[in-house]
C-alpha cells in the first residue's frame, strides 16, 4: 500500500532498497531496541555499501540493553566495521524503537517497523514496517533524536564488556531459578545526566502523609506473585492491623498512577503473616519496590517503582531502606 509520503514494506528488503538507490544522504543512523550479531549480519552489507559509495558518510547504531536482548558480539562487529555504535545509559523507561534514518539536507527517508536487528526480527517474524521520505527535517523528530543522543555514551571495550558479563550472569540466574526478573544493566541511570542528583525519599513518598517504603522479593506468594508479605511490625504501625490472630480491617488502595481504586481485607493469617494482593505486580516487575502514602483512616496511595523503569530512584530507595534486615528491607 502506499500514499504520497509513505508505504508499507518489508523491512529488510527496505533497506538494501534505499541503501542502494540513496544518493544525497550523508548520515545513516540505526535506532534498535535490541540488536543481535545475526541481524547485523542481515543488513551489513547494504550498510557498509552505503558508506562506502561517499567518503564523507558516517553511521551511528544507537542499541538499547534492556531485557538483555542484544549480545555484546553485535556490538562489536558493528564497532569493527567503522559504525559508531552508542550505547543507551541515562533514560527513563525502556529504549525500544526499530528505526533507520538516511538523513539528507533537506529532506530525509526513515524506515520503522515493529523489526529488532535480529534474525527472528528481519527473517522471521511476522512484522509491521513503513518507509517514509520527508522533503525536510521535521522539528519533532530532530528533538527526539536530540534526546537520544543525549541519552546514549560511545560504546567503549569497557562498557562491552562490564555488559557482556551481566548478561551471562542474568541468564545463569534465569536457568537456575527460571524467575530472573527483569534484566537493568548496572551502568544504566534514570534521566540524561548521569550526574543527576540521588532521589529524595521525602519527595519520592509524597506530601501527602506518612509513607512506607517497602521491597518486593523476587519470589513472593501465590499465583504470578501478586501476593505481598507485609512485615507484622509495618501491617500494625502503618496499616493500623491488630494483634488477635483472624482479625481483618479493609484497605482502601488507589494506585497513584492509574488512579484505579480498590478496596482489599487485610488479615491477620494463623500463621503470623499478613499479605497483600496487588494485580500490577508480577514477576517480571523484579526487582521493584512498592511506595504506600496514607491519605486518611484506611486510605492509601501506592506507587510501584520498577528498577528497569527508574533505575537511579530505585537505587535511591533502597538506600534508604538498607537499616532493616537484608531479607525484607523496608522504611517507614
């Protein structure tokens, strides 16, 4: 299908396309989610091509390192093969586009599709690709760039490296235990400075009232690990449960985020614990705390702060929480 500006198309034939036929760009930049040495070995050849056919041609690889998809091999062979390869480091989120830009003065053709730099991704999979061509730069897509860049460091050996071997310890972790958790690469920070000032846990709880931090284990009771332990000394100080054993009071709990409100019972179990059941927790949330602000008599506002989402303030958060017993860390 195709419109005046843009056409469906096969992502991989869309490259070696343009690549071809491309005669005024001076710039090729990939954006990737995950990038795997077999897909880089897909499209190398229409890229070093490209580069080649005008000796003042330069390509950037922007590749992201969440959930430990891309291998560190791709990045080097790209590094080997001249591409200026950065590496996502200070970001809120996920880094998950799939998008080749072939940058012209003044106007631009971009490739996006739903296609990793991966074999499944370009060979595979079923998948969903545009090309577009713009008879100028628009300013939008220059400021998501912009931030992009800002957000990423060159991909030094060090770097590759320091990668390379979390991500062989996070997979022995998931064969072991097969509930890894979601992969944060440790020299990821949130926000583009790495200088960004540590979270506050006066701020990060609210104005609201008093606030409970509290850890999420990575393997927590009941079905998906919804069901949260909650420490007998923070269920009676905090959350106002007594002592007698079948006592319950009711919880009203609005996330903070969503908004959604519900009201739970919470019980004083025979065998001396009281759990919570929140639905927007999973095992894949690992590691993550949850933040409880009390709004009124058995009102509370609760956050859910991901350490791959939010990666500095989780940090910060835990931090805080480092007096309490390494096994359930926990502040109020």
């Amino acid at each position: 299908m195709r419109t005046a500006a843009w056409a469906i198309t096969d992502f991989l034939s869309a490259v070696e396309q343009v690549c071809a036929a491309d005669k005024q760009s001076l710039q090729l930049r990939m954006y990737f989610y995950a990038a795997t040495e077999s897909g880089w070995k897909r499209i190398r050849k229409s890229i070093l091509n490209w580069r080649k056919s005008h000796e003042t041609r330069v390509v950037t690889a922007y590749i992201g390192t969440d959930h430990a998809l891309t291998d560190a091999a791709a990045l080097e062979a790209m590094q080997g093969e001249g591409v200026e390869v950065r590496l996502m480091r200070h970001y809120r989120g996920t880094f998950h586009p799939k998008v080749i830009w072939f940058v012209g003065n003044p106007g631009s053709t971009i490739l996006a599709g739903s296609n990793n730099l991966t074999e499944d991704g370009l060979r595979n999979n079923i998948e969903f690709a545009t090309v577009t061509t713009l008879p100028q730069v628009d300013a939008n897509l220059q400021t998501w760039h912009d931030e992009i860049h800002k957000a990423s460091e060159p991909a030094t050996a060090a770097l590759i490296k320091t990668y390379a071997k979390e991500k062989e310890k996070y997979g022995q972790r998931r064969a072991t235990s097969g509930q890894g958790g979601e992969f944060t690469w440790s020299k990821r920070t949130s926000g583009a400075s790495v200088k960004k000032p540590k979270a506050k846990v006066s701020a990060a709880v609210g104005p609201g009232g008093p606030g409970l931090i509290l850890e999420v284990m990575p393997r927590e009771t009941s079905e998906e690990g919804r069901q949260v332990q909650i420490p007998l000394a923070v269920a009676r100080k905090f959350f106002g449960l007594g002592n007698t054993v079948g006592g319950s009071i009711n919880l009203e709990l609005n996330n903070s985020d969503t908004q959604e409100s519900r009201t739970l019972v919470f019980t004083l179990n025979r065998n001396s614990t009281a759990r919570l059941s929140i639905r927007e927790l999973e095992y894949s949330s690992r590691p993550c705390v949850l933040i409880f602000t009390k709004r009124g008599r058995g009102k509370f506002d609760f956050e859910i702060v991901r350490r791959a989402i939010d990666p500095s303030r989780f940090d910060a958060l835990i931090a805080e929480c480092k007096q309490t017993p390494p096994d359930r860390r926990w502040k109020l």
